[in-house]
C-alpha cells in the first residue's frame, strides 16, 4: 500500500531516551558520533559484553504529582510525560480545545511488562492471595495511551498497537487515518516501551541478541498531528507536513528489489533518512539511501519494538524548510514502513 497524505502536518514532538529528555539530548550526541548505551549486568545473562539503552535519569515526579506516578507502570510514566512535552513543543493549550477532537494513538511493545511480571508472579507463587488489584490496570497493553490520556484530558480516538517493530508506525498510520476521516483535529502518535532484565532473556532465549546490529533499549517518543486546516485557524508553527505513507506485509522471495522500489522510491541524495527497527538490516536497504545522510537512533539510544516515534521526532528535527525525509522501519518477518515527510510550513 502507498497511500499519499494531504492536509496533515506535525506541529510537535518529544522524546525521553537513554540520551535524556528531549529530542537535542538525542541530536548532540548523533552529531558527535557517541552513544547513551550502557553494559549489560554480567548477572543478567551470565556474560557480559552486551549493551542495552536503559533510561537511568528519568524522574516520573518531575512530570507529575509522586503519589499518581507511584500508580503508573514505568511505560505509563514515559508516555504522560512524553505527552506533555509533545504538546508544549507544539504551543497546545489543551483547556481551549474541545477534548472530543483530541486524540493519541501509541504503539507498544510489551508495555507495562514490569508490572504484569510482579502481577502474574504473585500468582504464581502464591496463587489468588497473592494477586494485587492495584496493579492489574497496568498490565494490559493500552495503559499507557489511557493513561496519557486522563493526566492530559483527551477524549477523542485512543488506540493501542502491538506490532513488533514497526508499533509505533502502525500507531502513526492509524492516527493519520482518524484525521482523514475527520474524527479528530490533533493525534498524539508514537510509541513507548520500558525494558527489564526479563525481556533480555527472552530475547537471549530466541536467539534475538544478535538480530540487529543495534542494542535493545527504552523511552518513548511522541509526535503531535494535526490537521493543516486546525493548525492554520491557531496559528500554530508547522514543522512538517506529512507527505506519504508505504507499508508492506513482507517481502515475497525474488520480489526484494520491487518491495524496495515501493517503499524508498528514488531518495534524494540530501533527504535525510531515519531507520527504526531492523531497518539497517533489511538486504539492499542501505545501499538504496547510501548517499542520503542516514539517522540510525539504534546505535545511540537502543531499539525497541516502538522506538519508531523517538526515531521520527530525531528526523523531523534535522529537516530544514522544504527538506524532504524519509522514515524507514522494518521487523524482521515484517511488516515494513516507508513515511515521508516535508520540513517547514505545509504548501
């Protein structure tokens, strides 16, 4: 499918990451060639010289009151926090808009998985008795995006995707699609996910350490969508228009090169290109944009299977007025996703 967008443009995002809060914590360390990854504990797996990007200075209190952060899941934490950043980025006063017109859609991974390992622990170590209510809301995956929406007051389309590694992309297509249709004036659209020593060993189990050449991590990005017509009637300052999205089941043996052909097009050597997922490790991918400057975020901060709106909001970030980008993401058996984009005011 390659559908054209018209009449959406972006007019926010933020981020939090093993680089930090905010998108320019990510930038500097892009421009400087270095990296927010840390070891693995060798206890973890019982070796070490494996990395993963682990959010270490992130402070839900900082965001919200200590006790509502204390009934949160950590995944939750990063997407009210996220959310509320996001929406300062874009000049939103959210007391002024109808709530019904204001929505989010976010991709996830595992979502709160800290919380549905100590849930189902208590189960299985005690049985009922030893089941704790308080946190079962925690444990299924739209908790995030509900809770960012009670903290931040939306009341229009809310959604919750679980798609491998392109969550976050499908979560962005989705939220396009319900501006489309008129069903809401601005989308909150991203992804988040945490990460635990529980979720390396499943990994290490399957085998999938060493999938990518990029380590695991956390955080969340968020991407604030709204319609042109919306966006002009405020006045608000566009970053980007949204220009096309192109998504692919999988790719059917021999058909590689036509799959390619649909999803990058010709590149314009100075377009910026964002990778997100296993996009770097899709054959002949690279070789396609090897002249395009390439963002690959994996390496700075770690992938996740919803890392794709930290990776968006890095590219829309370098694009200058009128600079076309490309946002490219992949899961291994798939699906993969092209989105493009144009810096600057929407013409």
């Amino acid at each position: 499918m390659n559908s054209p967008i018209s009449g959406i443009v972006v007019t926010g995002y933020s981020a939090v990451s093993a680089a930090g809060t905010g998108i320019a914590a990510i930038q500097d360390l892009l421009r400087t060639g270095c990296d927010a990854v840390t070891p693995i504990p060798g206890d973890v797996l019982g070796r070490d010289g494996l990395f993963w990007g682990k959010v270490n200075g992130f402070k839900a209190s900082d965001f919200m009151p200590p006790m509502k952060a204390r009934k949160m899941d950590r995944c939750s934490q990063f997407a009210v926090a996220v959310a509320g950043l996001a929406l300062k980025d874009a000049g939103l006063d959210l007391k002024l808009l109808p709530p019904g017109r204001v929505g989010i859609a976010l991709g996830s991974g595992f979502c709160g998985v800290s919380n549905s390992a100590e849930f189902l622990t208590g189960y299985f170590t005690g049985g009922i008795e030893g089941l704790i209510p308080m946190i079962f809301p925690n444990t299924v995956p739209n908790s995030p995006a509900s809770n960012a929406s009670i903290e931040h007051g939306f009341k229009g389309p809310n959604v919750t995707l679980v798609q491998r590694f392109c969550s976050a992309e499908s979560a962005f297509m989705m939220a396009c699609r319900f501006i489309e249709e008129g069903r809401a004036d601005i989308m909150l659209a991203g992804g988040a996910d945490e990460l635990i020593p529980l979720i390396i060993k499943g990994f290490d189990v399957m085998g999938q350490m060493t999938l990518a050449s990029a380590p695991f991590g956390e955080g969340c990005g968020i991407i604030v969508l709204e319609s042109a017509a919306h966006a002009a009637r405020r006045g608000a300052v566009v970053k980007a228009a949204v220009d096309a999205i192109a998504t692919i089941g999988m790719f059917a043996s021999g058909r590689e090169c036509e799959a390619l052909d649909l999803l990058t097009g010709s590149p314009d050597s100075c377009s910026p290109v964002s990778l997100s997922g296993t996009a770097a490790d899709m054959p002949g991918l690279l070789e396609r944009v090897a002249l395009s400057p390439t963002i690959d975020i994996g390496r700075t901060v770690g992938r996740s299977l919803a890392m794709g709106g930290t990776a968006m909001a890095a590219l829309l970030a370098s694009l200058q007025p009128d600079q076309a980008g490309l946002h490219l993401a992949a899961s291994p058996e798939g699906p993969y996703y092209a989105i493009r984009f144009k810096g600057g005011p929407a013409v």
